[in-house]
C-alpha cells in the first residue's frame, strides 16, 4: 500500500490518495493508514477489484454480521464509507458493492478484502474529528454528534 498527500489546508483538512497493491488486506490496511496520518475523521471512497471479499449484513435480533463471503475475483463497484474515532483508535465504517463476471452485485458491510490487481481509495479528511459512542440496544459503535 502506498499513499501520497494531494492536497493540504491549513488546519489539517488534506486529501489522500491510498493505492493498494496485489494482495493487500484492505480493512487492515485502512486502520493502518488512518493511525500513521492520525486520521480521526475521513470520508473514504474507492474503485478496484479484489480476489476475495467479505461482506456483511448486520442482523438485528442478533446484534451480529451475517457474512457474506465471496472466493472468486469481484470488481469494486463502490467503495463508501468513512474514518472515525472510537476509544481513542481509529474506525472503519465502510460499505461496498462488488460485481461478479455475471454481472450479479452483492453489497455490505466491508468486513475483509484480499485486493488483486489494485485498489484506488480518496481518504478526505474531516475538519474536526468524528467520534463513536457505544449504542447498548444495538451493540454498535454509533457516530456521537455531540462527542
């Protein structure tokens, strides 16, 4: 994974470009990122294509992801989400959609992803950091707009 700065305001505001190379894990790589640049809040967006993805769907009753596992090569169709704070640590709340050779889409939660043969991100950081807060009925880190 490399990254490069394209744009810097004043105050800590820049833009970034993250490029992800054959192989990379994508969530790890992310939470690495967003820790080196002391990242706390970004809004994330991306186009790629991964060799093997999974997606999840949060089930209510259960407070829990459903897994969706895709082993086969996927074009990212959508990449959107964003970088927040939660206990001082940066996190990943990011969405994808991705398409299979059939033209068939699934989309999710983004909970893991093998990139094969790139993966382009554009991290836009927040003027002020975005924090989460625990949200005991559904087990979620929530955004806390008054933190």
């Amino acid at each position: 994974m490399k990254s490069k700065i394209l744009n810097q305001v004043e105050g800590g505001q820049s833009t970034f470009a993250v490029v992800f190379d054959k192989g990379d894990e994508v969530v790890h790589g992310l939470l690495e990122f967003a820790t080196r640049y002391k990242i706390g809040g970004a809004q994330v967006t991306g186009v790629g294509a991964f060799s093997d993805v999974v997606l999840g769907f949060f089930v209510p009753t259960r407070l829990e992801y459903r897994e969706i596992p895709i082993h086969e090569q996927v074009e990212l169709l959508s990449l959107l989400g964003d970088i927040t704070m939660e206990n001082d640590n940066p996190k990943l709340h990011v969405h994808a959609v991705v398409g299979r050779s059939n033209g068939q889409a699934y989309g999710g939660h983004l909970l893991q992803a093998s990139v094969w043969p790139t993966l382009e991100v554009i991290v836009t950081e927040s003027p002020k950091y975005l924090q989460r807060t625990h949200d005991p009925e559904t087990g979620l880190a929530l955004l806390d707009l008054a933190a």
